[in-house]
C-alpha cells in the first residue's frame, strides 16, 4: 500500500459498473471514497480523488462533500441544450462544497 500511494498523484474511483453512460451512482463508492480519502490524508502527500460515473446534479455537492477533488459526468452536462450551464453549475457546486470540507 504506501509503496504505491508515494508513486500517484491521482486516483480515481469507478462510482458505476463499467460499460455505458447514464447509471446510477453506486452507493457503496460512498465508503469507497471515505476510505480512499482518509489514505490520502495519512499519505499527507496532495494526491487529487477523482469519482467518475453517476455524477448528477442532485448529487454532485454530497460526492465533493465526501472527499472528490474531481468529478467526471457526462449525462447530467450534456442532456439537453444547456450544455455550458449544465458545467458551470456542476463547477460551482463542486467548488462551494469542497470549500466547506476543507
């Protein structure tokens, strides 16, 4: 374990089953990023955590509460017509929920 963690300076965690866009995200990354999260803190090296899949607008302030530094989402920006929109308040929600965590 610390062997690799001195090597990375991103991890990223799966929040769905591989294979296709616009699933749910998987409750169980919760503890997945709690514990990837916690690693990194202990590591005390600035390790970026990034969470792909399942990000939504309803969920994305709880995903960078928990620990994300990064999210990828791809339906919740793209859906629909207000592509710029959609990603400027999934930029600004992220970054007013990572302020209150730190």
């Amino acid at each position: 374990g610390r062997a690799l963690i001195d090597e990375v300076d991103m991890i990223f965690l799966l929040a769905i089953n591989p294979g296709w866009g616009g699933q749910k995200f998987i409750p169980s990354t919760e503890r997945r990023i709690a514990r990837t999260a916690e690693t990194i803190r202990r590591s005390g090296k600035e390790i970026l955590l990034g969470v792909d899949g399942g990000i939504t607008r309803e969920n994305v302030a709880a995903v960078a509460a928990m620990g994300a530094d990064i999210v990828v989402t791809g339906s919740a920006v793209f859906d629909g017509k207000a592509v710029a929109q959609n990603a400027q308040f999934m930029l600004q929600v992220m970054q007013e929920a990572r302020k209150r965590v730190q």
